[in-house]
C-alpha cells in the first residue's frame, strides 16, 4: 500500500483530505452519499488505515476490552481463548489492553460477571452468551452507554449488541444432517445430544438438523434430543441410558463440544463404528476414537479464527473507525478420518499454552 493512498483517495472522489479521513472515521460533517462514495472508493483501493499511527495520534491511551467466555469445556473454550489472546499480543503495542474474567460453564453467573465488567471501565465486551433471556438488558445498557459488545460463539438475538462472530450454526446442522444421510439406512432412528436449547447456536444446530434429516433419510426420523448442559458426567450418564433404551438406534449428533463422554459411553457399550456418531468441534483427544471408528465425523467451527477475528474488529473500529458488520459467519469444516491430522485445532491448545 502506497503510503499517499488517502491522497488518492481524495483525489478520485473529488474531495478535500480532510472530508476522506471523516468519512473513513465514521464522523459527522459529510453527507451519506458523500461518505459512502469514499468508502467505495477506499475498498477499491485496498485501502487500510495504518492502526499504529491511529493509536500514536491519539495519544496511545489504552483500549480496555473486556471478555468473558466460559472455561468449561475447557478443550474447546481455550482454542477460543486462544485465538483472542493471540490477537490481542500482536496488537498490545497498538494500547490493547484485556480484562479477562470467565464464567465456570456456558450460562453460568454470565449476569453477574459481565456486569462487574462493565464497572471497570472497558470500551468493549466480548462474550459468549450462554443465557441471553437474561443478559439481554445488560446488553442494551452497555451498548446506550456506550460500550460495543461482540457475542462471539452464540448470539444475543434481539439485543443492540453491535456484531457475532460464529460458525452459521443452521448450516453446521444441515451439514450433520446431510453427513448422517449418507451414513445411516433408510427408516434409521437417530438422536441428538446438545447443550442447552436456549443457547442460540446450539437450538439452531439442533434445527437444521431436524429440518433436513427426515427429507435425506427415507422414513428415517430424530427419535430423541437430550440436553447435557455440557456437562461431561449429564452426558456420560444421558447417552449410556439412550443405547441401553434404544437399541436400534442408527446414529447419534453431537452438537457442541462436549464430545468425548459421548464418545466414551459409545466405546464402552461396544459400540464403535456400529453406530454413526457425528460430532462437533475438533481437539487432540478426539484423535484416537478418529482412529478406532468411533466418530464418523466432526464438524469444526474454528473457535481459535473466531477469537482473532472478534479482538480485530473491535480494533479495527476503535483505531481506524470501521463499522462492525452485523454479523460475521464462518463456514463449518467437515473433518475426516483421512484428513483429521491437517488441522491446526488438534495441536493448538499445547502450543498456546
């Protein structure tokens, strides 16, 4: 990038350098049309503000960020952790500066903690909404008052916070749905193990499965959908009590990252590669039930890219003013026997520590 490139910028729009930086900065004094023809203009460009000088010119004082995600289930929330925290290093000399209080599990005192976190002076909150009902008006408040919240993982739906960053949780269980399919014969019974329903992302995994599975699968149909709070003993116990209930039971999806009680139960009812167990999320000790047939597939929603993706945008708005998209969906990832050792997740929690 040409260091003139605001230069540029203003000469192409026909307008004054100063008009650029106000429209690239999100401030008053142009018109929309005005402001939306530079920022046509900058993208076409390739144009980025340089964030060092941003933070230089605006003395460096320090950009405060709260965060609160869970630390159960520790295997997937660290890769989440870890990708935020990856970020925030690259970044700290830019005056990033992280308030780093988790909750125990998923829905868990979130009120409580995120209130706390928002007395202490933060400009932004990134969390994982484990029980948005409940967080809803502590969004609001933070976001009236200023504070930019980013839910990252699950949504707050109907609250003001300003983006998501997760995987597209109904396309996530399409694909399930589409993979057990393929799987399992016609007439197959099959179950669901999730979360918790009021989580978002883990009622519209279960969705889009229930949607799609009936019309792949002739006569086949969900049989049952258990809750286990992610909780790693709930879903030991729920899913050694299904297949000792059901015994025709075809295949099983597990929408969340509670996966290896699930996996375990399976295995120790003689039961690997019998029954077709379609998993979520991907770490290192999902790698021997790969390869003794255990699980069929994964489908990963790259917690760590999720994280560095949530401490960019929050950059990018407070040191060069970009907007916060409503919402920032990744794809979900198919993982296989043949290729599960390609990805990064199975080693990325020993490597960040």
């Amino acid at each position: 990038m040409k260091k003139n490139g605001i230069h540029d910028i203003a000469r192409l729009a026909n307008v004054s350098i100063g008009t650029v930086d106000r429209a690239l900065h999100n401030r008053k004094g142009i018109s929309e049309n005005t402001r939306q023809r530079v920022l046509k203009i900058s993208e076409a460009l390739g144009y980025r503000p340089n964030l060092a000088a941003r933070a230089l010119s605006a003395g460096r004082s320090p950009i405060r960020i709260g965060v609160s995600i869970p630390r159960e289930l520790r295997r997937y929330f660290d890769q989440l952790r870890n990708g935020l925290m990856s970020e925030a290093r690259r970044f700290e000399h830019l005056g990033i500066e992280i308030i780093w209080r988790p909750t125990e599990r998923l829905g868990i005192r979130e009120v409580e903690v995120v209130s706390a976190l928002l007395n202490d002076g933060i400009r932004a909150l990134i969390i994982v909404p484990g029980d948005p009902t409940s967080l809803a008006p502590v969004i609001d408040a933070a976001e009236r008052n200023g504070t930019r919240v980013i839910c990252v993982d699950t949504d707050a739906p109907g609250t003001s916070r300003s983006t998501v960053v997760c995987v597209n949780a109904e396309v996530s269980g399409r694909l399930a749905a589409e993979l057990m399919g393929r799987f399992v014969k016609p007439q197959a019974e099959v179950a669901i193990i999730t979360g918790m329903l009021q989580v978002e992302h883990h009622s519209n995994k279960t969705k889009g499965f229930c949607d799609l599975f009936p019309q792949l699968c002739q006569g086949g149909r969900v049989l049952k959908i258990l809750e286990a709070h992610d909780n790693e003993e709930e879903a030991f116990q729920k899913t050694c009590a299904l297949l000792d209930t059901h015994k025709s039971l075809a295949g099983i999806y597990v929408n969340t990252g509670n996966v290896l009680p699930v996996c375990r139960a399976v295995d120790a009812l003689g039961l690997s590669g019998k029954i077709t167990l379609i998993t979520t999320e991907l770490y290192e000790e999902m790698i021997p039930f790969f390869e003794k047939g255990t699980i069929f597939a994964t489908l990963t929603g790259r917690a760590f890219a999720q994280g560095q993706i949530a401490l960019q945008l929050v950059v990018e708005h407070f040191l060069s003013g970009a907007p916060f998209p409503p919402q920032r969906f990744l794809a979900p990832q198919v993982v296989l026997r043949s290729n599960v050792h390609l990805f990064p997740e199975t080693t990325q929690s020993k490597a960040m520590g």
